[in-house]
C-alpha cells in the first residue's frame, strides 16, 4: 500500500547506472504487482504466473469464453481477485493482464451518493463493460505483445524464453481489441511527439508518464493509466482510477503528498480526490532489478 509519508529518495540516472553496473537495456524478465516501501514484504512486489500452466497451479481458474471477443486471449482469475485477471495466448503464454472493477462495488467505493457524482466508467472508452461469472464488471486491460497475435499465432517457447513477459504494451482504448488498442512507445526517446506527459522519478519504481494531464483538467477525462520507464526504456506501467477501492490487497491508495512526488503537474481534481473518494492505483512491473529502479 501507499503511505501517506513523503520520503526522499534519489533516482539515479540511467547513464550513470549503465556505468556503475556495466549492464544492457532492462529485459521484461518478470510481472509483478503492487508497490510498497517495505518492499521485502509478501504484499508488494507480488510475482504473477507467466504461464497458463503456472497460474492453474497457484490456484487460478480459466475464465469461460472464446480467445476472440471484445477482450483477446483466455483469461484467468483468482476466485474474487479481479486485480490481476492473466492474459494468455494461444500457447497459454502471457499475453496481458487485465483488471476489473465490479459494478457493485463502483458506486459504493467511489464515494458518490447519486450518479451525477459519481466517475462515469462507462464513458470513458478504456473501462470494458464485461461479465465474470455472474459478477458484472468494468474491466481496464493491456497487452505484452502484438494484438493480432494472441489469438492466431501465440508465442512459441523459444520465444517466450528469448522475449520475456512480452514485446510491446497496448492499452485497449475501445470495443475493438486490435483497432483500438493503443502502443505505448518502448524507448523514452521517442515520447516527444505523444500526448504522454513525463511526471518525476520515483525511486524503486523509475520516471512515470500520465497521458494528456493538465491542472485544470476535468477528472471525467482522466485517462486511468500510466506508464513507467528506467534506464531510458519502458519497465512498467499501471492503473490510476477515481475512489477508493479496497475489494484487493493488490491496490495502492496514494495520498496527495505521494502522487505530488510522481506526477506533473498534478490535477486538481486529482488531488480533492485523495480525500475523498479516495484513489486506487497498482503498478505493474516487467522488469525489478536494483540496478534498473535506483
């Protein structure tokens, strides 16, 4: 969980841990959820399966439906976890994660007494309407690799070894899985041109970039991810949404002194949030490597 305590800490830059380290580029060699200070803690830095396999094993269960819907790739869930719903190609390697937000908890932990006051999910074009059992839900989702290739190819397990969690990052932005699925630049360098705005490094996590942000924005159109790069290359992203939800210990609930020490500028509408209704976030990491996070 966030704390509500500002500490300082320096993040180091990538040129001068490149030369400390004598390391390459950060590799997507893992996934992991949830930051915490006390990173040694089971809570934070919480490791997820990459295999459909390994997620059966650690008590996952297959979602019913097709790999091609409004979503790409079978999913797997933890009974009651909608936090980290696992993507899985045709192979059953991963291919995404996806969270989602029960209908019934939306308005209660948003903090909002009547629909006018409430954040309207279902106008905002990333949270997909979808049906997990008989729960009905708001889903956000993004893929490791190509769209086009979950459902038809998949990654071979040499590839999977080579490539890691994935190659790219997609956040599906409407009801068409491959149309609407945005890219996410790979490389630092080549934001300039993009409507990702560079906030301030976070020591243990990197720099982090929220998409179109200004101080007077309207918080209707707050667009609920972000994105997190070290040493120059993308490491991480994660999800940042209006009200407080507490239905998983995989969320984060920063406070205005927090967000202040990651985001730039920080909306209005931003910080009045964090006391009420509140904000849930979790980051989500390819890569945990000291050397990549200083």
């Amino acid at each position: 969980m966030w704390t509500a305590v500002v500490f300082t800490l320096v993040c180091v830059s990538h040129v001068a841990v490149s030369q400390l380290f004598r390391v390459s580029e950060p590799r997507w060699e893992t996934l992991k959820v949830t930051w915490g200070l006390r990173m040694w803690e089971d809570d934070y830095f919480n490791e997820l399966p990459r295999t459909a396999e390994a997620a059966e094993r650690k008590g996952y269960k297959k979602i019913p439906g097709p790999c091609t819907s409004q979503n790409l790739g079978y999913r797997y869930v933890k009974p009651g976890e909608y936090a980290t719903i696992l993507v899985f190609d045709e192979n059953g390697y991963i291919a995404g994660l996806q969270t989602a937000f029960p209908m019934s908890k939306v308005k209660k932990f948003s903090g909002a007494d009547d629909e006018e006051s409430s954040i309207p999910f279902e106008s905002i074009p990333m949270f997909m309407e979808d049906k997990i059992g008989k729960e009905k839900v708001y889903t956000l989702t993004a893929y490791f690799v190509d769209p086009g290739t979950i459902c038809w190819s998949g990654r071979t397990q040499d590839e999977f070894e080579a490539q890691g969690t994935g190659t790219a990052l997609y956040l599906q932005n409407g009801t068409n899985p491959i149309k609407d699925s945005v890219a996410v630049p790979i490389y630092q360098k080549e934001l300039g041109r993009t409507g990702w705005k560079k906030g301030k490094c976070f020591a243990t996590i990197g720099t982090h970039y929220f998409y179109n942000v200004r101080s007077n924005m309207d918080c209707n159109n707050f667009f609920p991810a972000f994105t997190v790069y070290n040493r120059g290359k993308l490491t991480g992203f994660g999800w940042i949404v209006i009200g407080r939800y507490d239905f998983s210990d995989r969320f984060e609930h920063p406070m205005k002194d927090t967000l202040n020490s990651f985001m730039n500028p920080l909306p209005f509408c931003v910080a009045d949030s964090t006391r009420d209704p509140g904000i849930t976030s979790m980051h989500v990491y390819m890569n945990t490597k000291a050397w990549n996070v200083l």
